[in-house]
C-alpha cells in the first residue's frame, strides 16, 4: 500500500493524455489518457474505426493496432491518405497497381505503428504481440487500438447473459491492460439494434451488451449524411470519469468527414453542439 505522497512518484506516466486531433471534443473535456480504457460506440459504416485510424495517425506516437475488422489494403490505403492528404482513391490505385513508392517515405515516418491483421485474437495473442512489441521498442505502446472488441475470441458464448458476461470480463481484462502498460487503450464497439442505423445520437443506454461500468470513457457516434454525400459524424461523450459527460448522447461535438484525404475536420469553433 502507498501514501498519496509516494503515490505522486508512482504514478509515472499514467494519466497523460496522449496527442489528440479531436479539438472541440477536448473542449468537452475529453482526453485519451494513459493507464485508461476508453470505447467508442457506433452502427455499421459510421466511421469508428476512421476515429481510432485518424486518432492513431496523429501525433506519431507509439501504438499497436489489433484490426480484426480491417483488412491490410484498407489500413494502409486509408491511413495513408490521412497521413500525406492524398486522394484515398488514388492511393488505393498505387496500391493495387504496385506503384506505391512515392507514399514509402511518409509511411516510414510512422514506424512505431504496427498492426496485426488477425480475424479473431486471443487474449494470448494480444499480450503476445504485446510483449513483442515492448521487446523490439523497449516500451509499450502510448496507444492501444482494439478493432473491435468483439473480435476478441474469449471462448463460447451460449446466451445473452454469457455473452454480455463474457464482454464486461473483457472490458476488465483490457483495463488492467491499460494500467499495467501505462497505454490508453481504445476500444471500438456495437450498438444495441435500435440505434444501429446511426441517424439519431446514441445515449448510454444504447451500447450493445450493457459494457459502461468498467471504461473511463465512453464516446458514441452517429452521422449525418446531406444530398451531396457529405458525412458529419456527432461524438457525445455518454461517460467520461474526468470530465463533462451527457449519458443521453444529445451533447455532441461535431466533425466533418473529407471524403478526399479521410481526415475528420473541426466544423466550427462552438464549444458544443445540441440535438433535440
């Protein structure tokens, strides 16, 4: 047991945040701090794994990507654009046509980002890469990137209890992951089914498998799309132990989507936005 004097010196790097694009969302008090858990929360095609890609792109930070849900071809094509600016579509063109070299250098920048492409990690698997990654480097990563966290193989599910069990012990397991690699661990995860369409903000409530009570922080997202396939994605902050948090989803900060270089960009400089 420790003082909260020796406690000052125990912290070490534990509660930093890390380098963060999301602007208006830090004026809602929202920081991706080391030591935590944090998800975020949308339907299908929303555009949470562009959060996590454009979060982990920024800042040229260590982190470890688990993209279960995404292929190599779209990590690379995707995080490429967002790293030069490119046209996303030009660059999946080099990238399919072997003529990718003018993107190298750029990549090489990032060289501390790594991912693994595994359709259905272990836990085993996770802490594998980890210590992996911890040998190469001689730290952990500053940032953890789970995507999603049901591609978490954690065993046979039989029921829903089993299964919202299952992902609560999960949610407990990447937090002790969070605090004993002093890495901000983030989390992407589902809707329950009413809120899967993405069109109305999505509160506290409407997580899939009920898994609030164990993450600092929790972000849901849902979108706007106008006549002209422009893209706004809202992010409520619906837990945030730190700071500001709205469980009902209706406080948002908002960010369009650049369909070109797939960077997420300030819409204006309001300190929050509101929906009825």
């Amino acid at each position: 047991m420790f003082s909260l004097n020796q406690s000052v010196h125990l912290r070490g790097s534990v509660g930093e945040p890390i380098p963060s694009p999301y602007k208006a969302l830090q004026r809602l008090g929202v920081e991706f701090r080391r030591g935590e858990l944090s998800i975020v929360v949308a339907g299908p095609g929303t555009g949470k794994s562009l959060f996590a890609e454009f979060l982990a792109m920024h800042g040229n930070i260590p982190v470890l990507y688990f993209s279960a849900d995404s292929t190599a071809a779209t990590q690379v094509s995707r995080c490429t654009s967002m790293i030069t600016g490119a046209d996303s579509k030009t660059v999946k063109r080099a990238l399919l046509d072997n003529e990718f070299e003018e993107y190298e250098d750029a990549l090489g920048e990032r060289w501390w980002v790594r991912f693994n492409y595994a359709a259905r990690p272990s836990q085993e698997e996770l802490e594998t890469n980890l210590l992996c990654y911890l040998e190469i480097f001689g730290l952990f990563p500053h940032l953890i990137v789970v995507d999603n966290v049901t591609n978490v193989n954690t065993g046979d599910i039989g029921d829903a209890e089993s299964y919202t069990f299952g992902l609560e012990s999960l949610c407990e397991y990447l937090s002790e992951m969070a605090r004993v690699t002093s890495s901000h661990v983030l989390g992407l995860h589902h809707t329950t089914g009413e809120h899967s369409d993405g069109l109305k903000p999505i509160p506290l409530s409407g997580i899939k498998g009920k898994i609030g009570r164990v993450p600092s922080l929790i972000i849901t997202i849902h979108k706007e799309i106008d006549g002209m396939d422009s893209r706004i994605l809202n992010m409520s902050p619906v837990k945030n132990r730190e700071d500001f948090e709205d469980s009902s989803g209706n406080t948002f900060a908002s960010y369009r989507l650049n369909r070109s270089n797939l960077r997420l960009e300030e819409i204006d400089d309001d300190l929050m936005a509101y929906s009825g």
